[in-house]
C-alpha cells in the first residue's frame, strides 16, 4: 500500500486489474496467424494488449517489485514502468506504439526528445532500460540508430526543430532548442534504448491467460486428475463437505465416527468416502483449470450453478437415510446433461464432485442440522 501511495504521488497508475473480455468467441479461431493479427488490429485492443501482458507476464518477473501504467497525455513518454525496486527509483520504461506500418526515426524522434528533456528537468530519473514495444515493430532505419546509440545524440539535435519543437510534440507551446538542452541531449547514454519486438511480445503474452482472447488456438488440454493421497492434509480434513460426510457416516452407522481412521474398519464406507474424495479433488481441478485458463471463476461457477439446479429438488426430498440422500443427488448430478461452450463436456467426475463443493460452499447440505440423532 505504501508503495502504491508513493507511486500516485509520482503520478503512477499501478495496474488494474483486468477483467477478461466477454467476447469469447475468439478463443477457438486459429484462422489469422497472431502476427498478421497483431498488426491489423484496432489501437484499442492494442492497449489492451499491453495492459494484459505487462499484468499477466512482466509483473511475475521475479526482478521487478511493481509495474505501472502512466496515465494518458501526461505520460511524459512512459506507457509503462516497471520498478525494481521500492523506492521506485529504479525502473525499466516500455513505451508502446501502435503504427500500420514499422516505426521509422521520423516517428520516433520526439519520443526520444520527451525521454531526454523530461529526464532533464527531473520529472522523472533516467531509466536502466528503455523498450520500444510497437505492434509493427521497428523499420530498418530506426534500427540501425538502436543498433548505434550513439548516432541518435546527434539526429536528434539536427532533426529537433522539425520534429520535437512543434507545439503539443513534447510540451503545449513547444520547445525550442537551449544550449542546456543541447548539451544534455550530447552527453545522453541511449544504450539504454531497445526493443521488444512483436514476436518477442507475442511469445510472452501467449505466457498469460488473455492471450487466446486476442489471438485464439484453442485452451491447452484439462490435466489428468490424480487420485487423492489416502491421508487428508490438515487443511481438506476441515473442509465442511469432508464433516457432512462424517456426520452422514455416523448417522448411518449410529455412532460417532469423525476422521478417516474411524472409518477405515468398516469397508463400504471407506470406499465411499474415497469416491466423494476423489470426485471433489477432480471439480476443484476443473475450478482451478477454469481460473487459469479465463482468469476468474466465473466459467466454472455456471457450469455449478447448472448442477445445482438439476439436483437440489432430489436433495431436499425426504430419506429414512442421509447416506441415501448423497447417492441419489449424485446418481442425478451423473445424468444431467451439461457441457460448457468454453469446457466442452464435464465428466461423471466433475458433476459429483460439484455436489460435494456446493455442500462445502453452503449451498446445499446433506444432513439437516436441526435433525435429531441419538448418537
């Protein structure tokens, strides 16, 4: 928090967090290669882009401790900063560009004069690091001069009249050259000038969970479910579905049984047990696929919310039996006909286990807690 004061009063924005878009319809195609994609898309989606990649990918760096998006006309030539430390006066600039065609000096060389006389006055420290993110990358031209930093010091001065002084290209009532400024821009290191090139910027993006909403392909394939180790971790043995399941054994069994140990001896209700177990670990997988892959819950929670309607009626109806109540809530669960435009089908699994987390969610309850037993 503090870190983030600090960076408001510099005129910093951290991140958003960033909703996925709604449109999901782009996620399957793979009829545009994402280069030619990249190139022909609006500016909008372009800043999308780079809010979700800098987000999603540059902010799990391990070398930097923030990342933030400089607000609109008073970016001072800064898109986005990436500090490496918490003071934020180290940082790594990415400036972004969404141009038609490759970026050439003559579209470049004002930004070159904002890093230089901004960094003059102060507004804000020189960077390690200067990254030019374009959407059609960088011309030949522009590339010898980062190829040759130490050329850009002189075009610059020569080029500045044409293409920094003009009102609004750095400042609102331009910027004429000053023997400061002159000997400011000689001295500047521009070594630290480079680029992010759009397959480079691709390549992480497609690191993050929004790059298919922008570029399709397809989502990666649901991992295979592992059976749950016979021994429940401290945290699932506290789960409220594992302590339905208990309170139904030992309604059924008419004694008190609470942990797995107390089970075991008697068979069929171990065995039971394991099934729910391992049905619960396989919806709790789909969640977490669900969140990776769409960046929020909201996917697997409708897919839930489908299976609650199809069985909370066989829940709710009357059991001599609570063991009863479980098995025919499942057996309906096994049958519903539920598949997910974004999922495809669920499996006999994924649906059982559904009935277990909505139990251990509170949305539904195999034992009545005003039930009397005599145990």
């Amino acid at each position: 928090m503090q870190k983030f004061q600090e960076a408001i009063k510099l005129n910093v924005i951290p991140l958003p967090n960033i909703e996925p878009p709604k449109d999901t319809s782009r996620i399957f195609d793979v009829s545009i290669d994402p280069l030619v994609r990249l190139r022909i898309i609006e500016s909008g989606e372009f800043e999308d882009i780079v809010c979700q990649w800098a987000s999603g990918y540059l902010a799990k760096c391990e070398h930097y401790k923030n990342i933030a998006q400089i607000g609109g006309s008073k970016d001072s030539g800064r898109d986005i900063v990436a500090y490496l430390d918490d003071s934020l006066q180290i940082f790594d600039i990415f400036q972004c560009k969404h141009y038609k065609e490759p970026l050439s000096p003559s579209t470049y060389m004002s930004e070159f004069g904002k890093l230089c006389y901004y960094t003059m006055i102060g507004k804000y420290k020189t960077p390690r690091k200067y990254y030019i993110v374009a959407s059609n990358g960088i011309g030949q031209d522009l590339r010898d001069l980062a190829e040759h930093p130490e050329t850009i010091n002189l075009q610059l001065i020569e080029t500045w009249d044409k293409y920094c002084k003009p009102n609004k290209k750095i400042i609102t009532t331009g910027l004429p050259m000053t023997e400061e400024l002159k000997k400011y821009i000689t001295e500047f290191d521009f070594s630290i000038i480079s680029e992010v090139s759009p397959q480079t910027l691709l390549e992480q993006f497609s690191a993050t969970s929004w790059y298919k909403y922008h570029f399709g392909g397809g989502m990666r394939q649901r991992p295979i479910v592992p059976k749950p180790q016979e021994k429940l971790d401290p945290e699932e043995a506290k789960m409220e579905y594992v302590s339905q399941l208990m309170k139904v054994y030992s309604n059924h069994e008419n004694k008190e049984i609470n942990d797995i140990e107390c089970l075991k001896p008697i068979k069929k209700l171990h065995t039971h047990f394991k099934r729910q177990r391992e049905c619960f670990h396989n919806a709790c997988a789909l969640k977490r696929f669900s969140r990776d892959e769409f960046i929020n819950d909201d996917i697997y929670d409708d897919v839930k919310k489908q299976v609650y309607y199809g069985v909370i009626t066989t829940c709710e109806s009357s059991f001599d039996d609570d063991l009863k109540k479980i098995d025919a809530t499942i057996d309906r669960a096994q049958i519903l006909p539920i598949k997910s435009a974004e999922l495809g089908d669920i499996s006999i699994l994924e649906k059982s286990g559904m009935c277990h987390d909505l139990v251990n969610e509170g949305e539904m309850k195999w034992v009545d807690d005003e039930k009397n037993t005599d145990i």
